[in-house]
C-alpha cells in the first residue's frame, strides 16, 4: 500500500520512512501474490480496463512492483515509481527475479517529472488512501495520460472503521477469526518506529469511490465509473474474511 505522497500533514520524508520500515514484510506478500491466481486474473482486468493500443504504463507508487512485474510479462513498457527506497529494494529484487524489464525511479508522485501525454495508461493499487493531497496526484495523472489514455485506480476504504464504531467491531470479529483459521493477520512489520497517523489523511473518512468519481468528472475526465467490489474477483478466502469490511473497488477514467 505504498503511495508516497505530502504536505505538512504527512510529509513525503515520514511517509517515505514509513513505508520502507514496512517494506520487507510487503515485499514477502507481494511475493506470495506474484505465486498465485491473482497475476492472471489481475491481468485479464487490467486487459479489460486498458485502451486497445496500451503500450506505455505508469505504475503509480509502485511499492514492491506487483503491477509493474504483471505488466512487463504482458509485454508492455513499464515505468514504476515510488517515494520510498526501502519499497523500490524490494522491487528490484522481485523484478530480477522475474526476469521482466521495468523503468523504476525514485519519486514524489505529487510531482512527477515526466512529459505531458507520456503514458497510455496510469495504475495504482492501495496507493491513494494514503495521499496527503490527492487532488493534486489526480491532476498530474491527467497531464500525464495522453488523449484517450486511461487511469486505473484500485484501492479500499480501509480507514473507515476509524470513524464507524459498528464497522469497527465487525473488522476485529473478522481479524480474529482470520487469526483462528489461518494463524496471522497480514499484519505490518512489528518494528515500524516511523509515526504515522491515519487520521491526518484526507480520505480517511471520505466515502469512496463516490469521491473520487465526482473528482475525476469535475478535473475534465472522461467515461468514469467504479466498480464497487472486485473481491471475489481478486481476492482468496483469506482477504475476503479479513478485509471483508472494506472491498477493494477500481475507478476508471478517460482523458478526453
């Protein structure tokens, strides 16, 4: 879930140190995914979702490069970027693995020094509940699609259990009996020192993907909607019991 964006609230050195404390751990889950259904069927989504003549993709705060490895095997050109150099190690690890070839750099996403119209298509996953100015990100994401390039964003409300005392208690139910049946609860690294408080995030409590739809049609974008819940899609028996509270969901726009 590494996406690497600040101000104030958040700044991009915290979240960058956050994030590559926590990168190993997320590493070995990206690992274990990059094993499993989930690349094909991330795949053909992603094939569904993308223009026809997709070749240049942006993986926007890439983390341990699960989207940017998928892609590369599709055959496409790959540029991955992330704020944190804990997150990239890792990336550069499972991409010899792989043996794919990708474009991976350093870099704020709130600031991306990339040309206008670079890329056919920009994706992220679980990356912008975490920007501390998303407004800002989604603008940069439509100077840097071409006509008729797409965004793709994937990610959850995983915060709001936060501000609902009902959704709270479900999510712990669902976290114990994940750790009954299966022994853990895909908990991030127990030596994170680096504070970070979700609260001061903007979209914590926003209700989305409302949100980012009303967003991206007010920016100018074209043919939005979301799809509310690709879970059983996506998603084992395990993340559907444990994060069953908050669904991923995609939303998809156009840049006309």
């Amino acid at each position: 879930m590494s996406g690497c964006g600040g101000t104030v609230a958040l700044d991009i050195e915290s979240m960058a140190r956050y994030w590559s404390q926590d990168a190993e751990n997320y590493g070995n889950i990206i690992q274990g995914e990059l094993a499993s259904f989930r690349v094909e069927a991330w795949q053909k989504l992603l094939r569904e979702k993308m223009p026809a003549d997709t070749n240049m993709v942006l993986d926007l705060g890439c983390g341990p490069a699960f989207f940017a490895i998928i892609l590369a095997k599709m055959g496409l050109e790959v540029t991955a970027v992330d704020c944190s150099e804990g997150m990239l190690a890792q990336a550069r690890q499972l991409i010899e693995m792989t043996g794919v070839s990708v474009d991976l750099q350093q870099m704020d996403i709130n600031q991306l020094d990339f040309a206008a119209g670079s890329f056919d298509a920009i994706v992220s996953r679980n990356v912008t509940w975490t920007l501390s100015n998303p407004w800002q990100v989604y603008d940069e994401c439509r100077r840097l699609l071409r006509t008729g390039g797409r965004l793709l964003l994937f990610d959850a409300n995983w915060n709001m259990p936060l501000y609902d005392e009902d959704m709270a208690r479900r999510a712990e139910d669902r976290r114990q009996e994940c750790l009954r049946q299966y022994g853990d609860a895909l908990e991030e690294a127990d030596d994170i020192t680096e504070p970070f408080d979700p609260l001061k995030l903007p979209l914590s409590g926003t209700k989305r993907p409302y949100w980012d739809v009303e967003l991206l049609r007010s920016m100018g974008f074209g043919e939005v909607h979301a799809e509310f819940d690709l879970t059983e899609r996506l998603w084992d028996e395990k993340e559907r019991l444990l994060y069953g509270e908050t669904p991923l969901f995609g939303v998809f726009a156009t840049k006309f």
